[in-house]
C-alpha cells in the first residue's frame, strides 16, 4: 500500500465512521438561509468554550428547543430564560456570562445585519479573512468560535473551502494525515470537505476516534 493510498484510506475510515458536522449533530439543517447560519452562530460560540463538545451541542439544541433559534427570539428573551435553556442542556460553568453574551451578540447582529449573517459574508467578500475579523466583533465569538463557524458552513458557503481551523489540523496530525488544507481536501470528495473537518475534530477531541480509525483502516 503506498504512503497515498494509506491515507485515502484512512481519511475515508474517518469519514464514514466520524463524519457528522456538529450542527448536524445540534439538529441544524444547514443551508444559506438566515435562521440556520445563526444558529451555526450559536453552537460555534457554545463549542468554543473550554467544555465538552458533546455538552456544547446538548446546550445548542436547548437553545433551540426553547425557540431561540433568531437574533429576534434572542433578543426577546429575557437573561435568565437563556440562562435556563443553557442549564436544561447541562451547559452550567458558563451559562450567566454565555447568556449576556448570545443576547449582546444577537443585538449586534440585528443592528448591523438585519440578523442576517449573509450580509457579514457579503461585506467580507467571502474571504476567510475577512469574514474571521468580521465575526471576532461580535460577543462571545473569538478567534476559536470563527474558526469553527467558518469550518462548519463551508457545507453552504463553498467559497471558503477548504476551511480547516487549528483543531482539525491537529487531528489529521493525530492520524498520520497531511497538515495542510488543501491537501486534506483532496483526500475526499469536494461536498465532503466540512463533514471531514469535523471528523477531524472529533480525532483531535478523543483519542478513541484515532484509535478506531487507525485500526479499521488498516484491517
């Protein structure tokens, strides 16, 4: 087996054992629409925290069940409706500060925006760049939140592709694979780009996954 081909094989393995986006996963059906972009918004703000993916995506889809899926319904709630939909999803260190954010962070979006991230995207001209500035000024989303929004929309904004923020560089680190984007991205199909940085991810997030994906791909 060539050095290329091991890693095909390996990026594969992952893909289909791994490869679920986390809005997926939060329950959002991701498209360039405004509702979807800002709750993929949301969960990047939530995952960014130094706290459990999985607790992350439980308090995401809270939120969500909770009606708070608009900049408007955000805003219209008052603090401590978010800070219970944060506690119903277990997301309890952070919850006062993260629910003075969402708000704060939801207001700015409506007053600069409309609501509607597209305009951000747009103003940015679509760079990667531009649009990671753009987002760093919103509360709650630092250089770590716009790097996992960015990862995670790439699935509709396929201008930014291939977009791999540092946590799945590390992952592909972790598994042998090459560090660089675009040469990742060659390892997959051109619609699979965002699903695998997530898979990578989850490589970087839990050595289990690493150890799964080497042993099944070389089975």
């Amino acid at each position: 087996m060539t050095p290329r081909g091991g890693q095909r094989d390996i990026a594969r393995t992952l893909l289909e054992r791994h490869g679920t986006t986390f809005a997926e996963e939060a329950g959002i059906r991701l498209k360039d629409t405004p509702q979807p972009l800002y709750q993929t918004l949301v969960l990047a703000a939530l995952l960014s925290a130094r706290i459990r993916a999985s607790v992350a995506v439980a308090a995401a889809r809270a939120l969500f069940d909770a009606g708070l899926r608009t900049p408007r319904r955000m805003t219209e709630a008052t603090w401590q409706q978010r800070v219970d939909a944060l506690g119903e999803g277990g997301y309890r260190r952070y919850d006062e500060r993260t629910a003075t954010q969402l708000g704060d962070g939801a207001r700015l979006l409506l007053d600069r925006y409309g609501g509607d991230l597209r305009r951000m995207r747009d103003g940015a001209d679509g760079t990667a760049d531009a649009l990671r500035a753009a987002l760093q000024e919103v509360p709650g989303i630092g250089p770590a939140g716009a790097g996992i929004f960015l990862r995670e929309v790439q699935a509709v904004w396929t201008g930014l592709a291939p977009f791999l923020d540092p946590k799945a560089r590390q992952g592909a680190e972790r598994l042998g694979l090459p560090g660089e984007a675009g040469k990742l991205a060659r390892l997959v199909g051109k619609d699979e780009t965002a699903a695998f940085a997530s898979a990578l991810v989850r490589a970087a997030l839990d050595a289990s996954v690493v150890d799964d994906v080497l042993k099944a791909a070389n089975a």
